[in-house]
C-alpha cells in the first residue's frame, strides 16, 4: 500500500493594521441603502414643500383677489 504523505499547510502571518480592521467591518452603501436615501431626501423635501405652501398660499390668495379687483376697475375705466 501506498503511504499517505501528510501536508505541511505554510504558516502564514499578516499583520493587518487596526485602520483595515476597522474600514472591513464599515458596510458600503448598497444600491438599495442609495435609493432609500433619496426616499428619504424627498419626503424630507414633500414635508418642506407643504409648509411653504401653507405659508404662502393665503398671500397668493390675496394676491389674486387684488389682481381681479384691478382688472375690473380697469375694465370700468
């Protein structure tokens, strides 16, 4: 019978710094973790847009009612 010849695996020894162990356990930002951002992004920028609008809408109103009040002072005229 053959003799089964055992393998010597190399000792290896790295030396990894402290800053690569700590960049290897930061996750990267995925596709899916980019799109939820921008989700998130545009609700934050919804909820921006509503408040302006409440803010300003009464002044447009206004704004309007003024503008038609001219237009028809003007027609009379």
């Amino acid at each position: 019978m053959a003799q089964l010849q055992q393998l010597k695996r190399p000792q290896l020894r790295l030396r990894i710094t402290r800053t690569a162990r700590h960049q290897s356990l930061v996750p990267l930002r995925s596709a899916a973790a980019n799109k939820l951002a921008l989700i998130v992004g545009y609700q934050a920028m919804a909820l921006i847009n509503r408040d302006l609008a409440r803010a300003f809408t009464p002044c447009e109103e206004e704004a309007e009612r003024r503008l038609t009040q001219f237009r028809r002072t003007e027609i009379k005229n």
